[in-house]
C-alpha cells in the first residue's frame, strides 16, 4: 500500500496545471476528479449504491454501501490559455484521487481517500532576441488531502445516514524565476564561464492545517425510493505555507534564506444535492456548494513588484447531471450493461472574477461479473475572467476511473 501511495504521488507531481492563480492555491480540483461524476457534469452526491463509491462531499453516502469498493481515477486536460495578444497551450497528466471504503453491517462504514485538491504546475522559457536573454520561470506544487470517513445509518430511522470526514492536509510548492543571458549554445556545467550573470529567485514550502491536525465535514442523507438527497458541512480552516526564499547568483553564490509563512483563510463550505429517480433506471440529479469568501489569499511572489495578493469571492457551483443505469445482469445483452451519463456545470473559483463552465459525456462499461468498471467521461469547457491580469482557458480532457467491487470479509452465501 506504501509503495502505490508512492507512485500516485509521484504522478501527480508531473502534472500541469491552469494558468490561473498559480500564486495563489492554483487550480481546485472538483469533487476529488472521480470519472464517474465527471461523466454527468460532477452532479450526484446524493445517488447511493456501490457503483458510486466515495463521496468528498457527501461522506454520509457510504453507510448504504454492502460491498467494499475501490476506486482510482486519471485525468488527460488539454487547454489552451490566452491573455490580450499572448497564447499558452499545454497539457495536463494527472491521478486526482484513489478511494476506498469497507462497509460493516449495523457498525456503519469506513472509507478513506487520497485526493489532490489544489494544483499549480508550470515549466516555460521565454528568450528575447535582441537583448540575447532568456527567463525560465516554473511552478510545482501541490496541496493533498488524506480523507479518512465515517458513516452509519441511523437506527430505527434506517433510511437516514450520518457521516463525517477528517482532512489530514500536506504538499509542498516551489516556484523559480530565472533571468540571465541566452546560454542555450553553452552547456549547463559552463555556463559560469561566460562572464554574464544568472539571477534566480526561488522558493519552497510546505502545506498544514494551522493549528490543528486536520479540519472537519459532516453530511446527513437520505435514500428513498425514488428521492435522495443530502445536505453538507465544511468547517472553516487556515492553511499554513511554510516558505523559504533564496535569491541565487548564477552558481557562484547565494544569499542568506529568507523565512516566511502565509497564512490562508479558507471559509465554511455548505453543500446540497438531489437525486431523483425514474422508471427504476433513470436518474436525474443536482449539486450546489458555496463559500464565502470574505479574505484575500496573499500570494507566494514576494519580488520583482509581483502582485501581492490575489483577490477573491464567493466560491459557487452548481451541476445538473443525468445517468442511465446499467442493467447489472451478467447475461444481459452488454449494451444494457453499460451506464450512460451527461452533465454540465457552472463554477464560481474563488478569485474574483474568474469563472468556469462545461458540459461533459461519460460511461461505465463492466468488465466480468464481480462488478468492475472502467469509468470514462469526455468533458470541455472555457474558464472566463473579467480581469486583464488574468489568463482565460479553452480546455478539454478525459477522466479514467477503475471502479472496483468486492466482499472481502464477508462470509460467502
């Protein structure tokens, strides 16, 4: 288990990420990037069942679980980024999340996950002609969350569930601005030699919760017959940036670190879903979350007349989706089988001004008969700001999830 939490984390090292906020949090990755919510447009916290497995929003939603499921999920974003006369076209590589959950009986249930919540990743160089300059500048970093969750249906009231989750929060971030003469005909090892001077700006730091070990969400639902809904907590948190600045002189010399610590305050988060369900197999379902923002997030550029902070506001989403459920029956005709989605969605970010909107289309297609699936979504759609200091994106990806589902523990019938 070590060693496939290494390699997660090795991945999503690589990835990159939006032009947008990069010093700020960078990108917010939605509902943990799982593939089968992607597929509907990220709506159906409220849909109960195995083939749904972990809910980031909704940690109630496990409790109805009989079976254990496992869940991994990849991303695949290509995005173009504009700003005024400049254009900037990239790709991002990415495991968002892994999940598990393990039900057990009239005790509730136990999930945990692994997901990347914030991400800001970028390696660019730009070289100026005439001046015989270049500037390297490259972000990497990342905020992840360890979620281990609780749930239990209530008694007596057996089609209600309670749950709660605890954020365990850690990463790291860098970034590096470099700017010095066009050595691109000089090796690296003799650059020195030129007699042209190489200035870098770098920082590093890591992720925490201030103060605390971990912050809080607690959700109640309820499953009907045709109706599910569930209604959501997050407690307000401060994230804590330990950083460390050098300024860098070519590779000759370096000036004494500076240490510093911004501090994020993240609002309350409230959240609600639906679920409605049609003719056993249709499911129509709507999520909404919003924060409040009411604190600015101070930036991790310190130099060069950078912005200092990065302005924000009210953090809103809301998704409307639609799933076709598959049959389930091994001797069905496989077409039954599969599970159809579609959805689209509309985002507030937390920076002011920014703002994002895209539809997507997903299936889950079964593999045997123990319940395996690869879930794949197609998604797209455009990042909007109404500021010039920040960058707009066009983007469409791909999100693979391996749904898995099994009765370990559980005596054989």
């Amino acid at each position: 288990m070590k060693k496939l939490f290494g390699i997660i984390l090795c991945l999503c090292a690589f990835a990159s990420a939006s032009m947008i906020g990069m010093d700020a949090l960078g990108e917010e990755q939605v509902l943990g990037g799982m593939a089968g919510a992607a597929g509907r447009g990220y709506a159906g916290s409220a849909k109960t069942g195995e083939a749904e497995g972990f809910s980031l929003m909704n940690p109630a939603r496990i409790a109805f679980d009989t079976k254990v499921v496992f869940n991994v999920n990849f991303e695949m974003e290509w995005f173009t980024a504009e700003k005024s006369d400049e254009y900037f076209t990239t790709n991002k590589i990415a495991v968002p999340s892994f999940n598990l959950t393990f039900p057990m009986g009239n005790f509730g249930a136990l999930g945990v996950s692994l997901w990347q919540r914030y991400t800001s990743t970028l390696r660019e160089s730009v070289k100026d002609s005439v001046t015989k300059t270049t500037t390297d500048i490259e972000y990497q970093g990342s905020v992840y969350e360890i979620v281990p969750t609780y749930a239990v249906r209530v008694p007596y009231l057996r089609n209600f569930s309670l749950g709660a989750s605890a954020h365990l929060v850690m990463g790291n971030i860098s970034r590096s601005l470099t700017m010095g003469p066009d050595n691109s005909a000089v090796s690296k090892e003799d650059s020195w030699a030129t007699n042209n001077l190489e200035l870098t700006d770098y920082v590093e730091g890591t992720w925490e919760v201030n103060h605390h070990p971990a912050y809080y969400s607690f959700a109640m639902q309820y499953r009907g017959k045709q109706v599910s809904y569930f209604f959501s907590y997050t407690m307000a948190h401060t994230l804590l940036n330990e950083l460390e600045y050098n300024f860098r002189f070519s590779q000759l010399d370096t000036l004494a670190p500076t240490e510093y610590s911004r501090e994020i305050e993240v609002p309350a988060m409230l959240a609600t879903g639906i679920n409605y369900r049609l003719f056993k197999r249709h499911n129509i379902m709507m999520d909404l979350s919003w924060r409040a923002w009411d604190e600015n997030v101070e930036n991790i550029g310190r130099s060069y007349d950078m912005r200092a902070v990065t302005k924000t506001q009210n953090d809103f989403m809301a998704s409307l989706g639609y799933q076709w459920d598959g049959t389930g029956l091994f001797y069905d005709p496989y077409w039954k089988r599969i599970t159809y989605r579609a959805g689209g969605w509309y985002k507030n970010w937390y920076i002011e001004d920014v703002y994002e909107f895209g539809g997507s289309v997903g299936v889950g297609l079964p593999l045997g008969r123990k319940g395996t699936t690869i879930d794949l979504a197609f998604q797209g759609g455009k990042r909007m700001s109404e500021s010039k200091g920040n960058w707009e994106e066009s983007f469409v990806g791909i999100r693979l999830g391996l749904m898995g589902v099994s009765s370990w523990g559980q005596t054989r019938r």
